[in-house]
C-alpha cells in the first residue's frame, strides 16, 4: 500500500577519538564501566571518521545493519543493548511533507536499517569502534527525536564500545569513570571545544593495517585479570595524571602535555607486557618511532612532539604547531620512507587536529 512505502533516513558522521590518558580495565563487562578516568582528543571530521546512515520504513521486517558494504550480525549484545535504549527513549516523528507519522509506540514494532562505513582501517588500532558506536548512536537519537542531551547520550554509546562515549564531543574529552553500579554517571563529559588548543597536529604514521591480533576487549579482561601492577595504575597513578592532564589542556602547556600522553602510552603498553600471557601491541617500527622522537625532543630546549600508541602498533603523533608537524614529517619519511622494505606504510595528517 502506499502508506507503506515510506523510508525516513538519517546520515551522520563522527571521528574517531584518541587517548591521551588511557582507557584499559572494565570494573563491569557487560555495562562497560571502566576501572579508570580516561582523556581524548577527538579528531577533524575529515579525517578518520565512520559514516552512518539509519533507515526507517514498515516494510522493513527486521534490524540489518551492513559496515563496509558488508552485512554484519546484529546479535551481539553491545548492538542490542545500544538499539534497546535509544528505541526506550524514542518519541513522536512527524514529517509532514512525506505525510508520515511514527507515535512512540510505533518505534517498538519498526525495523530499522544501518550502513556504516569507515574511512579508514577497521580493527587495526585506528579506534574504529569508538567511531562507529558514537555514529550509530547520535543517527539513531536523530532518526527517533531522542530529547536526552550529549552527555546521556555518551552512557549510551559507552554500552558499545567504551571509548566510543568520548566521541559524542569534539574537541578534549574526559569519561568520568563514575561511582554507580548501573553507570548513569559513567559518561563523557567535555573539557574544552575543538577551538581552544587549535594550533595542534595530529598525524597518524601507518605502520600497518593487518587487524590486530587481540582485541581491546579480550586483552584488557586479561590485564585486569593477571596484571599486578595494573591495580597501582588505576588507583594511584590514573587519578594524579587526569587532574595534571586537565591543567595542561586548560593552559595549553604543551611540555606537560608531551610528558603525561607519552608516559601514559608507555604505561598502558607496560601493563600489557605485565599480562599473563604477555600481550604485544607495538613492534619494532612502533618502537624506532619512540626513540626517534624521544631524542628528538630532547635535543630541543621544550618538547616537540607527543606520541601515543592504542591497541596497535600505528603511532600516533601530536604536533605542537604546523611548523613542527612538518619538520616532523620531514624526519619520519627520512628515517621511515614508505617505499622501503621498512613495514610503514602511509601516513595520516590531521590538517587542523581537533
Ligand atoms: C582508549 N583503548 O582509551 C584505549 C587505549 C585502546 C587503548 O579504548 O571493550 O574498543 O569496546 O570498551 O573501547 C579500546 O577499547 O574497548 C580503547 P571496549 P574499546 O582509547
């Protein structure tokens, strides 16, 4: 019939966060409810960013959702759980102009259709997931008129991916861990906007695109499970670098800056080699960018360059200025040219970082 030939679609499009004080532990699996206070950087939307779009329609007979033009299960439990509390705060769509109506119950018996994609490689330590659940979350509270704010939002997201919560904001961004067993307070809030430390770049050095060999999620159940210096991190060491991270960001001190993201990176890869078995997610290209970087900065009078590593052996390095980006990527295809046998392959620059 006519009335059911409808299709009400939503596009949008988020980009990918990067931690500068790391997320790694959960206290609660199931909610995803981390062991710590995490700090990002969220991404220009050019650059590293997922692109979703939800559909609507009655003649829809279930939820499908397609990644990379690819038709994945929705069975998991993270997408349930996302789609069961957006559909729960769904309320009254009308378009007059398409002559549809969808009452808040309508959204309980409605199928909906998800096409995401990624700009850039999937599983491969590029936080893709952090992306894709913020996207698929923020489209479907726009597609179902959800009136809950970023914030409510971001508890939301965090349900599918935790580092995905911080993506809901641009600009730096912290996940406040939260005290409540059910996580209403597990949420991402936002420390300053995209325009306030804009002198920043972000470039991303490809080591390699192969899918990592343990997921986020597998390995930081192990660390949390065997690691005896993991405990210390979260209770002692977390708590102290959030409070002097925050400061640094709010006075654009870029040498604090530089020494808190990179010895957070080294301590997050440090906990990963306390796990029992030990778990790699650097290699030795990872490893020569480190020590190119670390002497570079020390032949300086002040700090040049921040690196960062996540669950994967790309680096990923925060540039003070464009000057200095450039310098930097001057010595990275000096010491790493891509067409050598060296396993760097290509590099990701953000032209205007957050
Ligand atoms: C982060 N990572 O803070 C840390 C640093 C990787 C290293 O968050 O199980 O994909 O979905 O909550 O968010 C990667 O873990 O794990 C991550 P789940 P997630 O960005």
């Amino acid at each position: 019939t006519k009335k059911e030939s409808w299709v009400l679609t939503v596009m949008a499009q988020t980009p990918t966060n990067i931690a500068v004080i790391k997320y790694w532990g959960k206290r609660d699996e199931s909610l995803i409810l981390p062991i710590n206070d995490s700090i990002s950087v969220t991404l220009d939307p050019s650059h590293l960013c997922t692109t979703t779009t939800v559909a609507v329609s009655p003649s829809f007979t279930s939820d499908r959702m397609w990644l990379n033009g690819k038709e994945i299960p929705l069975s998991g439990g993270r997408y349930q759980n996302c789609l069961r509390e957006i559909r729960s705060r769904a309320s009254d769509v009308e378009d007059a102009e398409k002559g549809i109506k969808i009452t808040k119950k309508d959204w309980e018996k409605l199928h909906l259709h998800i096409a995401s994609y990624n700009n850039f490689p999937t599983a491969a330590g590029l936080a893709s997931s952090a992306a894709g659940f913020a996207c698929l979350v923020f489209s479907l509270a726009k597609l179902m008129n959800v009136k809950e704010d970023n914030g409510q939002l971001s508890a939301i997201a965090r349900q599918g991916s935790g580092s995905a919560c911080r993506s809901l904001y641009g600009g730096f961004v912290k996940w406040i861990m939260g005290k409540d067993d059910k996580g209403s307070d597990s949420i991402a809030v936002q420390l300053v906007d995209e325009n306030h430390w804009d002198e920043l770049v972000i470039l991303i050095a490809v080591v390699s695109s192969r899918q990592k060999e343990t997921s986020s999620t597998s390995g930081m159940r192990e660390t949390v499970d065997t690691s005896p210096l993991i405990q210390h991190r979260a209770a002692e060491v977390v708590p102290k670098r959030i409070l002097q991270m925050e400061e640094a960001i709010k006075n654009r001190d870029f040498p604090t800056f530089v020494q808190l993201t990179c010895s957070d990176s080294n301590q997050f890869h440090a906990v990963c080699l306390d796990t029992s078995p030990p778990i790699f997610y650097m290699n030795d290209t990872s490893h020569r960018i480190i020590s190119c970087v670390e002497k570079w900065n020390r032949s300086e009078e002040t700090p040049q360059v921040a690196y960062t590593f996540d669950a994967g052996p790309n680096a990923v390095l925060i540039a003070r200025n464009r000057k200095t980006a450039a310098l930097l990527l001057q010595r990275l295809l000096f010491h790493f040219p891509p067409q050598s046998d060296a396993d760097l392959n290509s590099y990701v620059v953000g032209d205007k970082s957050i």
